[in-house]
C-alpha cells in the first residue's frame, strides 16, 4: 500500500457538495482507504482570476492502485462529476482531482506527473495538506510546512464546517 495524497477543487455547481461527493467515491475506490481528509478551504482562483473562489481539500489514500490506475480512476471521477476537458488551463470546473503525491515516487510521463508540478506555488494545496501531512516530505521539495511557509497562504481560508 503506498500513501497517496490528492488535493480536490471545485469552483462550479455546489463546489461544496462537490467535494464532499469527490472524497466519498474516492473512499470507495477498489484497493484503496480513505486515511484522512482536510477539512474544506475557500480560495481565491489560480492562474485566472475572472472566476468564482474555490473550495479545495487533500484526501490521504493508502491504495494497492498503480499510479496511473489511479489517474484513470480520478479522471473517471472528474467525468461523472459533469467535468469536460476542453483544453482550458486554470479555468472553472466542477471537479479537479489531482494526484500530489505518491509514496516517495517521483514521475514524469506524459499525462502523470508526481509530485505535482505546482503543488510547491499554491496555498490550497499546501494549507489542507499541512492540516493532515505537515511533517510529510515532498520528495525534492522539501516538508509541507517549509514549503508553505513560502506561499502567501493569505487568500486561502479554512471553511467553517
């Protein structure tokens, strides 16, 4: 079983019940259990800012799932939310779920990259990821406690539950 941490984001259609419904499937994912999850964050868009805040968290799975089983499963989860992928970089969306971290793996292929890319330069990842992991090493990067330390976490707020 490797740990496994996915960081979660809606900005559309109840961003809030899409959450919650995003980490209840991710529960239920074959050879995998939901470990912890973040309370939700509101944050202020990343990338483009004509859109409505998000809400994110982080879910920590222990899953048996490959790494790119577990991408296919996700996008899966994405689909049936009601997201379309059309090219768009950054923009609305019903769901987004993001693999951050997989064990102590680090992959760059095409279409799976782990750690994230960004995960370093954005606040809500870092903040609900800090709530459950903040000892938790980001292979190359360094804790998650150094690293938020690094952002401006100022418009990422925890929601009151």
């Amino acid at each position: 079983m490797e740990n496994v941490y996915i960081g979660l984001g809606s900005n559309l259609a109840d961003p809030n019940a899409q959450v919650e419904a995003a980490l209840a499937v991710l529960a239920k994912l074959p050879a995998t259990r939901l470990v912890a999850r973040s309370r939700r964050y509101r944050s202020a868009p990343w990338g483009r800012a004509d859109q409505p805040e998000f809400v994110n968290a982080v879910a920590h799975l222990h899953t048996a799932m490959p790494p790119h089983d577990l991408l296919q499963a996700l996008l899966a989860i994405e689909r049936a939310a009601g997201r379309v992928r059309d090219g768009t970089r950054w923009g609305p969306r019903v769901l987004d779920l993001d693999i951050l971290v997989y064990g102590d793996r680090v992959l760059n292929e095409s279409g799976l990259h782990v750690p994230h890319p960004h995960l370093h330069e954005r606040a809500f990842v870092l903040a609900p990821l800090a709530e459950i992991a903040p000892d938790l090493e980001i292979p190359g990067l360094g804790s998650v406690v150094y690293l938020l330390a690094d952002v401006d976490a100022s418009t990422c707020l925890r929601m009151a539950e």
